[in-house]
C-alpha cells in the first residue's frame, strides 16, 4: 500500500488547464463536480475550463450540463451521437482541449478535484505526465490478483514503469494526447501510449471515494476486453517502433 499524497503549496501555473470528464448517466453528480472542481481552481488561481463530455446518457445528465455551461464560462459541454464508452469520450474532450495541460478525471466524483494542485506541482516540476495511482486495493484478493497480472504485462509491453495504468486521472501536456489513436478501453493503457524516449513522467498515491449515487459502469466481463485491448496496444506499440518488424506482433 502507498501513502496518500501530502499536500503541496508548490503549485503556480500560468497556461490555462483543460479538465477532461466523461459522463454517463450521472445527473446526480455532474453539479458537484462542476462546483468542487470550480472551488479548487479559483482558490489556487488557475485558469481553466471543464469540459464535460455526455457519453449518450439516458438520464437528465445532457440538459443539466448545458444549463450549467450556459451560466459558466468555464465550463464547455459535449454531447455525443450515442453510447461510446469512456475512451471515445476522452478522445472527444481532448478535441476539444485548448490548455498547455490537460488533466482527464472521472465524472462520478471517486476522482478528487482537490489532488488536482499536486498533478500541477508535478506538471510545473518537470513532467509531461503525471499519474494518479491508487493507495489501496478494496476489490478483494482474486480483482486485485487479475490487475496486478494485466499492470505487469503493460509495464513489460511498453517500458513505461508506471505502477498502475488503469485510472483515467492523469494529467499531460497537451502534445501528448492530442491526435493519439485510442480504440476499445485503450484509455486505460494511455499513459503506456503516449510514452515516448525522453518523456518524463512519475505517479503519485491517490484515494479513490466510494461511489455516493448511481451504479459502477465497470463490470467483471470486461476483463475479457481488457485482455483484448492487451493485444491491441502489442499491436500499436510495435507500429510505432517498427512498421516493417510488425508480423510477429502477436507473439508476446
């Protein structure tokens, strides 16, 4: 287990900050995260927008985002044709993004807008990507097990010694993430994709909050798509170190 981040008064920023948040079914939470989000960046002087992303939720999500981004210049929200999941989602927020940093959260509130100031103190450090790691593993012996296994494969399969892939909450420079090809749940592997010889990136303890409203998206059969998208980012990293050597790219 790590320990939770401290906090840090190292965190003076002058670009302007994209934060990237998809939503799906989530009408419940969406004014608090624009609220708690809002609270953190005008108490540390940032300048920002919050781009909420609607992943074709069934619920009042879509109406009460644009009658909040109506009232909110900071705020710009984006509505999608349909259901795509999470990493389409993120790809349209960072289409969207015009900040020198862009940080990608969930939209349910388990992603604390107060660790925002430490992935800025990271950013204004030196690094080009910072990663939220989790403290602890509440899913039991068998999940944490599987995630472990899935973490070491993507760390032995891009070189990138990150110890945990799986949270969307990170913050980049935004060069990174634009135009980068993310399919399935490839949002997942992000960092591991967007690492390149040079890049500098670190990662740091976070507590992930228990879910106060609605019902968890993530469900046990998704392994299956998590060991597919494996392959897939075999796939993509060989094609981007060696397009002609790529024949054996199923070969682990």
């Amino acid at each position: 287990m790590l320990p939770l981040a401290s906090p840090t008064t190292n965190t003076a920023f002058a670009g302007l900050i994209s934060v990237v948040a998809p939503l799906y079914n989530e009408a419940d939470t969406v004014a608090q995260l624009v609220s708690r989000v809002a609270s953190v960046m005008q108490q540390h002087g940032y300048d920002y927008e919050l781009i909420l992303v609607n992943d074709g939720s069934s619920d009042r999500s879509w109406s009460i985002m644009q009658e909040l981004a109506a009232h909110d210049g900071h705020l710009v929200a984006v509505d999608l044709a349909g259901n795509y999941g999470q990493t389409l989602s993120l790809r349209a927020g960072f289409a969207q993004a015009r900040g020198e940093v862009i940080i990608a959260m969930d939209g349910d509130l388990q992603h604390d807008p107060a660790y925002i100031p430490q992935f800025i103190s990271l950013i204004n450090e030196g690094y080009d990507m910072v990663g939220g790691a989790k403290a602890k593993r509440p899913e039991g012996p068998v999940a944490t097990a599987l995630a472990t296994t899935a973490h070491g494969i993507i760390r032995r399969l891009s070189g990138v010694k990150l110890r945990y892939f799986g949270a969307t909450y990170k913050a980049y420079r935004s060069y990174l993430v634009r135009n980068v090809e993310m399919l399935g749940d490839a949002h997942r592997f992000l960092g591991a994709l967007v690492a390149r010889k040079g890049l500098r990136y670190c990662e740091f303890p976070i507590e992930i909050h228990e879910r106060q409203f609605g019902q968890s998206n993530y469900k046990i059969s998704k392994l299956f798509y998590v060991i597919l998208d494996l392959f897939i980012l075999r796939f993509l990293l060989c094609i981007r170190a060696s397009p002609s050597g790529c024949l054996g790219w199923l070969a682990f």
